[in-house]
C-alpha cells in the first residue's frame, strides 16, 4: 500500500470517527432520541425557582433572633429589675418561661393572603413565671407589633377564662437541678452503705442520674414527683440501667430549702425515708440484689456492634433540586406551604397550597402522649404530655445521611426558652424530595392492545426530630405529586426501663438481668384545618352496602347489589367518632363548588393505625387528654379555640386547663369545620431486641412491622375533571 492510499484510508477514519461523536452528542442532547447518557446536571434548575411575596413568606415565621432579643428586651423593661434569668430563677422569683409567635387570627391572615388587605400585626406569645408575687401565678402576654414591641397585653383570662394556679406551670431546668441537689447532697448520703454495697455509690452519688415522671402527685394542687435513679452510662443510654431505688420528692414549697423526700422504693418495698432504708439494711432486713453498671460497650450502647459495611445507595437531584426554601415558604412546581416549630407543639405548616389552590389553612401537631405500667412507682404512675417539656424545645439537630438525605435543605430554628438570650438549634428542620420507590401510576395491557404507561412516585418531605427524654419522635410532612398529603410519626430510641422484681413480667418484658422493658402506648393528636374551595365546607360520610334486588332480566333470582350510602353530618357529636366505634368508610369535606359531573369536591380524612383509648374515661387524669376518647372529631372552628391541649395539663391533669371535650358541645358544622384527629400509633410490649431502636419488631395494624407508623389518610374525593386534577389525595400519619 503506498503513502497516499494510506493518507486517505486515514483521512476516512477520522471522518467516520468524527460523524460518530456527533451522533452520540445529538442522543444526549437532541429532541427525542434515547439518551445513551445521564443529562448533564446543571447546579440549579432554571424552571422550578418561583419567588413568594415577602409578607407571605413571613406571616407564619417563627420569630428571628432579632425578634425573639428585641421582646425579651421589652419585657425587662416592662416587667421591671425584680425579673430574674429563667435559668437561674427558684420557684419565688419571677422569670419569663418562653417567648414564641402568637398566631395572627385566620380571618386577618386570609384578607392578607387572598385579598390584598394589609398584613395583621406580628406578635410573640410570652409566658411569665410571676412567683414573686403575693398570689403567684402564671401569666401569658402578647407583646407587638414586630420587630420594634411597643405594647404588651395580658391575654391570661381571656385564652383560658380564668388566671393560671402557679401549680400547674412547666418544671424549670433550675428546678430539676435543684431537685437533684437535694437528692445528691443531703439525702443519698443517709444510705452510703447500702448504696456502697448494691449500686458502686461514689460521693454524692455522681455514678447515678435521675429521671422524672410525670403527673407530679395524685391530685390537684400537688407537686410531688417519683424520680427513678440509673447507672450513669456515658454514651450507651441510662435508660436501661434501673437500679431499683426512687424517690418521691415533695417540690411544692417556693423554698428549695423545705423540700422533702415523702416516700422510698427499693428493689420491691417501700420506706418512709433513706435513713429507715439504711437502718433496715444494716440490720440486715433488706435483701439486697447487686445490680452491676454494665459498661458502656453492651447491646445498648450504639457504637457500632461490627464493621461498617458497604455504604448504603444515595439519592440525588439529575438536574438540580426542583423546590426552593425561602426563609419559612417551601416552594415546587406542585406545592407551597410555610413552616414552622411551635416550641411546645411542635411542627406546624399553614397555608398550604396545591397547583396554586388552598386545600388546607393549618395542619398542625398538638400533643404527643405516653403512658406507662408496671410494678414500681414510676412506671405505675408514669403519663408523660410531651407538649407540657416541649416537642419544639426539644427538637435535636439533624444528621446529614441519617435523620435527612445528604441533599436536603437544612434549616435552623432559633428559640427563647428558659433563659434571657435566644438560642439556635442547628439543622432543626429539613426539607427534600425522594422517589418512593414505587409507580405512582402504572398500567400494562396485553388484551387487545400492547401498551405500558407509569409514573414514578416522589414526594416533598418537611421532617423536624423531637427527643422527648429517652425516646425519639420524627414528625414527617409529605406532599405527594397527585395533591395527596401525609403525616408520619416514626418513634425510636430507647424503651423506658424498671428494675425487675416479684410479679414485674406482667407489665412488660425481660431485657436484662435485673431489668423490665415496661409495656406503653403512645399517641398523638393533630389539628387539620381544611379549606376546599373556599371556606364554606360540609362534612359528608359515605359507605357501601348490600342491597338485595331483583335480578333485572330474570326477576324471579335474588342478587345482592354493592350500592354507596350517603349522609350529610350536621353537628359535633354526628362527627365525633369514639374509640372503638364504627366511622364510615369515607369522611371528606366537601365544598359548594362541583365538577362538571356535578360532584362536590372534597377532601377525604382516614385515621388508621388507632391502637386504643390511652386511659379509660373514669380515671381522674383522662380529662388532661380526653382527645384520646376519639379516632376522629369534626368541631366548628373557633379562635378561642387554639389548641385541644394545654402545657399546664401535665402538672395538674385533675383539673385541665384544656378539656378537648369539651369542644364538642353538639354545634352546626355546616359551612365551617376543622378536623382534629387522633392518631396511636403503638401500643408497646418491650423485648430484649427492642433496647435500641425503639419499634424493631411489635406489630401494628394498618401497617407493617418496623418501623411502625400509625395513619391518617387525607384524601381528595370528586376531583375536577380536568386531566391533572388530584385523584387520590392521602393523608397518612406514620
């Protein structure tokens, strides 16, 4: 072959190889060929970056720290020199407890938002400890207008028809701190030498801790707590380390001085005081079991038990995140909604909207609840109202690739409690999109006609954490693209222990040596506030029956025929929907406007997952919770109305300061409703495989097993007719 024929062949290949480039670059690039590559991953993407007016964006936000500073400000200056730092503040002085957003009235919000009208003024909330005073009491104050407070009104009497007993307030952190000087320093000390001998007691007791329960006594007016006393294992969770002592401590006296232990458990047997316990020991009538610390390197612990292993499959955005976050306003091409954190409620979002359309005004957590059994005093006694210590308080920081995807949005959330200066949690709130994993929709046909047809499932989630003491709670708001709506409640953790003796099986499971993990139940209760089409609902329960008929073309043969019944619920007690009773197969709310079939659009609640009353009715705290009685209630939406449950519950249940009872007083709810369900989503019966990672392996209904979910359903019912209408709106609380 000579040099020119060579020359060209060569030529020839370089223009082959050049045609076959562009080829591949149009695949990746071109109008409807099949990509042989991913798309090029640009950091933003161009279409989904829609901007929100900044008095929208700000209605619902909770307050900033210049704000939270400038409200504490006022109130030293209104309140005078006497107020003390919460921090340090004894039950005699006078201390702000927590300052928050006070909540506009819907009314104003809504001119606002829909109408143009100015937006209502921007207010805090603040909670003031006035223990100095001749009657101490609990006062609540709103202060505004933001950023720059200029008036303060006392609105005690009028959020709660009455002044506050100072009884009822939240335990201050120096309260605690207090409580346990005087179990440390004065009182643990009178029993050395038992303690010596079954616990490792070192000087004032400092390889111990306590832990509270909760109500404080047994009946209004009391204050008067059972600490339970573990082994203080750094790291690995103390909950599981009982060593079988509590104390009931008598807290009332606004003097930490007069303080005093009432009564003492120990490893099964009650005493009058530390003192008679050690006399008893050293007269050798106590047995003794010998309870060791463990370590921190046991099953409890949660460094990991082996090697890490392959890492897990991640997530990501192929053309940048399709929503953006603008200070408390989540904004898609399908969703908007503003959030935030109630500091004792917990997660909250407003104003949510759907392709452009209200379908919700608030959906919000009012309370969580646990309670307890078992053989000891605290966990006979133990019912814990989280709301009361705080589901905002106690939100935690979250971990990037644990608690959220790598890719979330992270925000922070700034919070003045207990103390003069406001505070910032860290990474308090994410938001982010995942695929689910499954079709949205899908079909595939071989009758007839060879077809296929899917959507893949993603979904928005807003998540916020809450670790209420041993137990960890992630709230979920999740925004599905078909217009449906879920909330899920995962819990996790550690369990709650008692030391193990006598009968003690009968109130939970062995999950140690000496160690009972106690049975509970957990609920929680949530406030929905529709809006379909307008403010104007109607609250609808449809259902399916057997109705025999005569076969039309052969009259003389019987058929049962599946038909839809339906009923139009006029009142509050038509709507509210005991535990244990029958609730229609469909409850939605309904609008005045139609499809162009004429039905009615609407919205579907479905509470599932309902473990059982938290506490039978003629026990003297179930008033506290008495939204527990319910799997569903419908009441007639009221300002004065705010919540189904109070912080001042927990520390005086016998006389609650809220009853949501008695919400329910048989009013027409035609035209304008709210949906506040419950939802319990476990009923706990502890096993060794349960001391870390709360759910592992009990089961629930209306779920699978773990982690367990409990459920409520919001789902749209007769969408409109046009083809991206909502068809299946759900709303689960998991």
């Amino acid at each position: 072959m000579n040099q020119k024929t060579t020359l060209v062949l060569l030529a020839l290949a370089v223009i082959t190889i050049f045609a076959l480039v562009c080829v591949l670059l149009a695949g990746r690039g071109g109008d409807g060929g099949e990509p042989s590559q991913p798309p090029r991953c640009p950091s933003v993407s161009p279409t989904v970056q829609p901007r929100t007016q900044p008095g929208q964006n700000h209605l619902f936000a909770d307050l900033s720290l210049e704000e939270l500073t400038a409200v504490m400000s006022f109130l030293t200056q209104q309140l005078g020199p006497g107020l003390v730092d919460a921090a340090q503040a004894r039950p005699s002085d006078n201390c702000v407890f927590s300052v928050e957003l006070h909540l506009p009235p819907k009314a104003a919000a809504l001119a606002h938002l829909d109408k143009g009208s100015p937006p209502p003024s921007r207010e805090a909330l603040a909670i003031v400890f006035f223990g100095g005073q001749p009657q101490p009491n609990v006062s609540e104050l709103v202060v505004g207008p933001l950023p720059h407070p200029t008036h303060l009104q006392d609105v005690t009497v009028k959020r709660h028809g009455g002044p506050l007993p100072y009884h009822r307030r939240p335990v201050l952190m120096r309260e605690y701190l207090d409580i346990d000087q005087l179990i440390f320093d004065r009182e643990l000390p009178q029993a050395a030498g038992l303690l010596h001998h079954c616990c490792f007691y070192q000087r004032h007791g400092r390889n111990l801790v306590t832990m509270t329960t909760a109500p404080r006594g047994l009946q209004s007016g009391d204050r008067a707590t059972w600490f339970g006393l573990y082994y203080n294992i750094s790291g690995a969770g103390f909950f599981l380390h009982p060593v079988g002592l509590e104390l009931l401590v008598d807290h009332k006296a606004l003097d930490p001085s007069h303080w005093t232990i009432q009564k003492v458990f120990f490893q099964g047997r009650y005493y009058e005081s530390l003192a008679q316990l050690e006399d008893q020991f050293e007269a050798g009538l106590v047995n003794v079991v010998l309870v060791p610390d463990n370590g921190t390197g046991g099953s409890w612990s949660l460094k990991s038990q082996g090697p890490p292993g392959p890492a897990p499959p991640l997530q990501f955005h192929p053309q940048g995140p399709r929503f953006s976050v603008q200070g408390s306003r989540v904004t898609s091409s399908l969703w908007t909604f503003s959030f935030g954190l109630g500091a004792f409620s917990g997660p909250r979002i407003f104003d949510i909207r759907f392709r452009g359309e209200r379908l919700a005004y608030e959906i919000s957590l009012q309370e969580a609840l646990a309670i307890y059994g078992g053989s000891s005093p605290a966990a006979m006694l133990t019912r814990y109202i989280d709301g009361s210590f705080g589901m905002g308080k106690y939100s935690t920081p979250l971990t990037r690739g644990v608690d959220c995807p790598y890719l979330a949005t992270y925000v922070d959330w700034h919070f003045l409690l207990e103390s003069h200066t406001p505070k910032t949690i860290r990474d308090g709130i994410c938001v982010f999109e995942q695929n689910q994993g499954l079709p949205l929709r899908r079909h595939h046909s071989n009758f007839y006609s060879h077809y296929f047809g899917g959507l893949a499932e993603t979904v928005l989630v807003l998540r916020s954490v809450s670790t209420m003491l041993n137990y960890d709670y992630l709230w979920d708001m999740v925004f599905h693209s078909n217009g449906a709506i879920e909330v899920h409640f995962h819990a996790t953790g550690y369990i709650s222990s008692a030391f193990l003796f006598g009968a003690a099986r009968r109130y939970g499971n062995q999950v140690g040596e000496h160690t009972l993990g106690t049975v509970h139940t957990h609920s929680a209760h949530f406030k929905v506030d529709l809006d379909v089409g307008g403010l104007e609902n109607w609250v609808w329960a449809e259902d399916m029956t057997y109705v025999p008929t005569a076969v039309p073309w052969s009259p003389e043969h019987q058929m049962q025929r599946l038909q839809v019944t339906q009923k139009r619920l006029e009142t509050e007690e038509q709507a509210a929907f005991p535990l244990g009773g029958t609730i229609p197969r469909y409850v939605y709310l309904a609008s005045n406007h139609s499809n162009k079939w004429g039905h009615p659009r609407g919205y579907r609640i479905q509470p599932l997952g309902l473990a059982g009353e938290p506490l039978p009715q003629n026990s003297s705290l179930e008033r506290a919770f008495s939204w527990g009685r319910y799997q569903l209630a419908v009441t007639r939406r009221k300002e004065a109305e705010h919540s189904s449950t109070s912080i001042y519950n927990q520390n005086d249940p016998w006389a609650p300061t809220v009853d949501f009872a008695d919400f329910i007083n048989n009013e027409t709810i035609a035209g304008e409703v709210r949906f506040p369900p419950r939802m319990a989503p476990s009923s706990g019966h502890p096993h060794s495989g349960q001391c870390w990672g709360k759910w592992n392996e009990a089961t629930l209904v209306s779920a699978p097993p773990p982690p367990h979910r409990g459920h409520l359903n919001l789902m749209t019912w007769k969408p409109t007719s046009t083809p991206e209408s909502m068809n299946a709106c759900s709303w689960s609380f998991v």
